[in-house]
C-alpha cells in the first residue's frame, strides 16, 4: 500500500516535534536563556521545507520493502536529514550573509535583532553570526542523536551508517568547493556543475535513497539503480534551484529576488551565460556579480544578460534532460513497482517546483 505524500510528511514532522521537545528539555538544565536556542530550531525545522530528503530515504526503503507494517524506525532515521539540512541552511545563510530565509530573517539575523532588542553591548551582527554557527552545529549534532535514536535493523545498521557518514563529509566538501569558486571568481561550467553535485545534488536524492535502501538491505544492483535515478535528478533539482535564486517570485521563494546574484554565486546559469554573452555584457556580468547593494535594477540587467546570452534555455533544457534521464533509470526491474511510481512523482515535485 503507498504512503500518501501528506501522510508521510506528517509523519516525519511528528518525529521531528517529539524529538526537539525532548532536545529541549535537556538544553533547559543549562538555564533559562537556552530557549531561544530551541524556539529558534523549532521554529526554523518545524515551520517549513519540502521534506524531500525523508520521502527519498523513505521510497529508497520501499524499494526493497512492499510492507509499511514496520517502517517506524526508517521513518525516524529520515526525519533526522531535515536536521542535517537545516544545519546546512543556517551555515549557509552565515556564509552568504543572507538575512532572510523561508520568508523569515535568517538565524543569524534572528539572533542579531535579539541582541539589538535587548540593548547589549558589542556588535549585533557579530553576536547574531556566533549563534547561528553554533546552532547549526547543535542541528548536526543532534541530526546525529536522532539517527542513532532511530534503532535501524542491526544487521543493516552498519550500511546505512557508512552511507548517512559519507553524505554528511561530502555535503560539507560540496560547501566549500562552492565558496572556494566564489573567492577564486571563476566562471567554470565544470566546477559550476561539481558544486551542484557535492554541495546538494548528493545530501538530497542519492544519500537519502541508499541511506533508506541501505536500511532495508537492499542487494547492490538496488543501489545502482537508485544511483541512477539520484545522480542526474540530484543535479536538476540543484539548477532549478540557481534559476529560483535569479528569477525566482520573493514572496513564493521567501528571500529577496536575485539574491544568488548579490551573493555572486558561480552556478551554471552564470558560466553558461558568460561563455555565450557579448563582451559588453560580459564585463557587465563579471563588474555587477557579488554586489551587495545591487538594486532591483542592477539585478534586472543581470537577469537579461542571462536572458539574451541563451543561459537560462540551457539550464531549463539542461534539467529537462536529466530529469528525463532520472525518470527513465526508473525502468530498472530491481526497484519494486510502487516505489518507482513514487519517485517518479518525487522526480517531478524536485524540479517542477517554485520555492
């Protein structure tokens, strides 16, 4: 029988709510001004995101698995990736001094009106920054305690471990492959596309699936199959995600239109663009690129310089082609039918989305 996509996400909310009342219980032994700490993560976890790295995990148990009767513990063990990818929102955020996310002030922004607020003394901003690092770190930590708390089957556990440890090393390699491309201001479709692999691609379809086929003991060509599958829709949900950071709506998205473009992120639609715009333009691209105080102006310039250049009908056709691929590796025999059904749609759901 197929878990309903809502059903499934209410599931992983309530292991999530369960879990952070008991984190904040403990944290409360510290003092009292530990509950901004957990309002804050309740808040950030609980009041947001899609849950696609559960529902991966979850259909890359189903792969193997035609039963729901005993998925409790896989349930838990996938609610523990929105830990992990909160953490890696909230550093992100501190990283590419973005104040807003999901439509709120981001973490460090949160932290640092706090201090503003209560009239301390010291630079808000620097305080606001401390405290985000330091609950991104508790987020992995305690993404950590969840994932063991999950008690997955002891002959597959240590599988599903090596896999969930993998994911988590290469999610923060991918990290800083991606600010050392800023830094150095490349314009490399290569490395474009290698921060798209590492940096998200990984953490958010390949990892979940094989953390959920590892639970289920799934044979190696189960693993391949969903490989893939994750490989190629990883990097379509990643491009659909640098054409929302350029064209995205700000009240659909939640953060400020063009941010990426502010921030002078080295995605695809900015290397496409630079090896394909006029020399006028590209000097444009390359001047404007990074700029924080870019004016909706500034940004509309850049946007047709990414526009006229043929950039942004390359990345569409680019996630079109390997969302395509990705639907088609489903074909694979080794993956059970209703599993394929589901992350057919999931397929869908990555890369036709808004937000």
């Amino acid at each position: 029988m197929s878990e309903p996509a809502d059903a499934l996400t209410h599931r992983v909310d309530t292991a999530l709510a369960s879990f952070l009342d008991l984190r904040a219980k403990s944290l409360s032994r510290v003092g009292p001004e530990l509950a901004a700490v957990t309002e804050a993560i309740r808040t950030f976890v609980l009041d947001g995101g899609k849950r696609l790295r559960p529902r991966f995990a979850y259909w890359g148990w189903r792969s193997v698995r035609e039963s729901t009767d005993d998925d409790e513990a896989l349930v838990t063990a996938a609610a523990s990736l929105e830990l992990l990818h909160a953490c890696a929102l909230v550093h992100d955020d501190v990283m590419d001094d973005s104040d807003f996310r999901r439509g709120r002030p981001a973490t460090h922004a949160a932290f640092a009106a706090l201090h503003l607020d209560s009239g301390w003394p010291g630079a808000a901003h620097e305080f606001g920054a401390a405290a985000a690092i330091l609950v991104g770190d508790l987020l992995l930590a305690w993404a950590d305690t969840m994932f063991a708390a999950a008690e997955l089957d002891a002959s597959a556990l240590p599988r599903a471990r090596a896999v969930y440890d993998d994911m988590r090393e290469l999610v923060m390699a991918g990290q800083y492959l991606d600010i050392l491309v800023q830094a150095r201001g490349d314009f490399s479709i290569e490395d474009a596309l290698r921060v798209a692999e590492y940096k998200t691609g990984k953490y958010t379809v390949e990892g979940p699936l094989h953390i959920g086929a590892a639970a289920a003991g799934a044979p190696d060509e189960v693993f391949a199959a969903l490989s893939a599958y994750g490989r190629p829709l990883g990097e379509a949900f990643q491009l659909r995600d640098d054409v929302l950071g350029v064209f995205g709506d700000p009240a659909v998205t939640g953060k400020p239109a063009g941010d990426d473009l502010r921030e002078g992120k080295r995605t695809l639609l900015v290397a496409l663009a630079m090896q394909s715009a006029s020399q006028v333009e590209a000097e444009l691209l390359r001047h404007e690129l990074g700029d924080r105080s870019m004016d909706d102006h500034g940004v509309a310039a850049l946007r047709e310089v990414i526009v006229s250049s043929g950039a942004l009908d390359q990345v569409e056709q680019r996630i079109s082609q390997r969302t395509a691929e990705a639907r088609t590796a489903l074909g694979c025999n080794a993956i059970a039918d209703e599993a394929r059904a589901a992350l057919d749609q999931l397929a869908l759901a990555a890369t036709e989305r808004h937000t």
